[in-house]
C-alpha cells in the first residue's frame, strides 16, 4: 500500500480497515478518534514529507486512532524523516510475539503504547513517548530492549519538570533480560532519556568491569539540560540471574550505587532493603527485586547507576594496569599495582580464557611478568591474550578486571 506525496488516506472514527502488505506513507495518513488500523505487512516506511494526524485542527493533539502491529513475522518501522511530530504515532499496540524493529530515525509516540505481545528492538533508535503518554501492557516479556553495549537506543519520557507519580521505564537491554526503572523527578522540564546496558565498568563506559559485587546491569539516564537543583528518586529492577556472586550473598544489604563522575569512582550508601520486582502491568515478577536510591543534589547531563554490596572502592588508593608487555624492554614488563604500600596484603588469581588458574600469589608484591605458576603452566610464558583476574587487597571483598598480555 502506498500514500503518494501529496495524497491522503484517512481512517474515519470508530472505523477499522487492516493492511496486509507494507505501507509507504509519503503522503498524510489519518488515523481518527476510535479508528483502527491492523497492521499486518512487514514494514511501514515513513518517507520523507509523510504525515500521521489525528482529528485535531493541527493534526497532532487529538485523540487519534490505534494502529495494532499484529504480523507473523517481525515487523518494523522505517522512518525516514526527521520531522518526528509529523511522523508521530498518535496511538501503538503491538500484538506481535515476533517483536517490532526500529529503523531509520527514531519513533515518536504522541498519546500512548500498549503492549499485547512482543518486544520494541530500539536497534540503536530512541523510542520517544510524548508528554502525558501512557505504556500499558509492560512485563518481563513485553518491553523495549535497548541493546548490550554502553551507547544506542534509549526510552525518552518527557516531563513537565514536577512529578508526585512514577514516570515508568520498562526496558531491559536483550530479549532474554527485563531490568526496568521508574523516576520520580523534581526540577525544570525536560526529556528523561533512560537505557540500560550489560557490564559495570569501573570507569561507568570503559575500564574494568565488576559482574562479582554488582548486578551485571549499568542504568544510564540522560537529561538534555542541567539542572542544579533537581531531585530524583529512581527505581531499579533487576534479576537475581544476573547478580555477581558476591551480590547475591549479600543482597539484603545492597544498595544503588551512583558513578561520580568528577572522581571516577562508584559511590557507596547504607543498604536501604530490596523488595519483590513489581515493575510491571501484572503482578510482581518471580526472581526480580527492586531497589530504591534518592539522588537530591542535582543532577548531571549523563547519569549512571547500578547495584552494588561493595561498601567502599578498594581501587580508589591503587592503579592497576590493564595490560602488559614483558619482552624486557623495561617498559610494562611486569603487573605493577601503583601506590601499594609495605602493609598491604595483595592475593591475586588470573584465570585465562578457559577459566583455568595459571598464576596465584597470596602475598603479592608487583613481580608477575606473564609467566605461569600453576600445573601445566607453571614457569611457562603465558601466551599473548586477554585474561581475567581477581584482587584481594587486605582482606577486602574481592575485585575483578581484565589483563591484556602483549608481548
């Protein structure tokens, strides 16, 4: 089906017509109050100069009508544009257990999202819910799923600025992991821009990440405009699969940590209880718990939370490197943990890839030069790689990291 520049196709109220091939808007489609549109092909494409309007005068602040996304098969919607107002959907309901993908630019909802079946792949694309839009219909089997890694897609919810209710957030970062939040947020109106990614990085988007004393999950939150005095109350919700196994032994005293971003350190906080996972339009979610922090000394333009039972940074008095390069040139040729002091008790353990230990110190003072001390490889040269290890620094709960070996 395809709606030429400078035609119109409108869907009357209370009326319901479905379309089984793709669409090609390049024209103005209308979707009216209590019209439906059952939305059947495989891709919609807004092209460029297309329009999607509602009953109003202006065609973008009326009620509108639902376009239901029902395929067999994956759908997804193409925009092509970046006039997102008119581009807007007044009204979404997906129905496709197959999911719906983005893909051009990103997608604006004006009223609302209900969710029947089926996931949004943001696939690096903003889902974008107008002020006062409503989500319906979330759980851990239907939400947006904004990617693994620490940049791509996000779910933006436009606030007023003054809130007395939870603005909600269900998202989770694959198909397989729902880890949603909801905000409270007091300060100037502006867009909350919220994802979720794999991997708590000791630097909040690169470093060395720590899946032992936190949730495998970082929550980052973007705001578009500073605001010194905001506040913030945050929800996260996370899976007890995904918990580090000091976590879990610990998971009443847990907390949500906050990266500093002007020290570069994970703050810490008294544990302040965690709660059955409820984030979700039906009852609470089975092996899901809920954790609470309330930020009121501003906020920044970039935010990052996650889950934590470290009460302190053990690395916040040492450096440790992220590789070495032991060809005796005197450069990098042994793991060298700067700023250890006489009565520091160092253990350490690097695994390689395969899990195998192949180097264990319990009183270490900077001497592995990538050669192995356990069977197999004992007083053998560690081949060139990537390996993984664990630091024990007086005592202290356990800290992991990667080391990069590069001859």
């Amino acid at each position: 089906m395809t709606v030429h520049s400078g035609e119109s196709f409108y869907v009357h109220p209370e009326a319901n017509v479905s379309v089984f091939s793709d669409l090609n808007n390049s024209g103005s489609l209308g979707s009216y109050n209590n019209s439906s549109i059952n939305f059947l092909g495989q891709r919609w494409n807004n092209m460029s100069g297309s329009r999607i309007v509602d009953e109003s005068t202006g065609g973008q602040t009326g009620l509108g009508g639902t376009i239901r996304f029902s395929g067999s098969t994956s759908q997804s919607i193409n925009t092509l544009t970046s006039a997102q107002a008119n581009t807007g959907f007044p009204n979404i309901t997906l129905a496709n257990p197959q999911n719906l993908i983005l893909q051009g630019n990103d997608l604006l909802v004006r009223r609302s999202f209900n969710f029947q079946s089926g996931k949004v792949i943001l696939n690096s694309r903003n889902a974008i819910m107008q002020a006062g839009a409503n989500i319906a219909g979330f759980d851990n089997n239907k939400y947006f799923v904004t990617g693994t890694s620490t940049t791509g897609g996000a779910l933006v919810r436009k606030t007023t600025g003054s809130q007395t209710t939870q603005i909600i957030f269900p998202i989770g970062s694959t198909v397989g992991s729902y880890t949603p939040a909801s905000i409270i947020y007091n300060g100037i109106a502006q867009d909350l821009k919220l994802r979720v990614f794999d991997n708590v990085y000791d630097k909040a988007t690169f470093g060395n990440p720590d899946n032992i004393n936190f949730v495998t999950k970082t929550w980052n939150l973007s705001l578009n405009n500073l605001d010194p005095n905001a506040s913030l109350v945050l929800n996260a919700q996370h899976n007890s699969s995904e918990e580090g196994s000091q976590f879990t032994a610990d998971r009443t005293k847990s907390f949500i940590s906050r990266y500093q971003s002007n020290i570069e350190k994970w703050d810490f906080a008294d544990g302040n209880g965690i709660t059955p996972g409820v984030i979700s339009s039906g009852g609470p979610i089975p092996n899901s718990f809920l954790s609470t922090r309330t930020i009121n000394r501003g906020m920044g333009l970039n935010e990052y939370f996650s889950k934590s039972v470290l009460k302190e940074n053990v690395l916040a008095n040492y450096r440790v490197p992220v590789g070495i390069s032991p060809n005796n040139d005197g450069l990098n040729d042994k793991f060298v943990i700067e700023n250890l002091q006489a009565t520091d008790k160092v253990r350490i353990e690097i695994y390689n890839r395969w899990q195998s230990l192949v180097f264990r110190d319990t009183d270490y003072k900077n001497t592995f030069e990538g050669i192995g001390n356990q069977k197999g490889m004992l007083n053998n040269n560690l081949p060139d790689g990537t390996y993984y290890y664990i630091l024990h620094f007086n005592d202290s709960k356990p800290v992991t990291g990667y080391i990069i070996i590069n001859r």
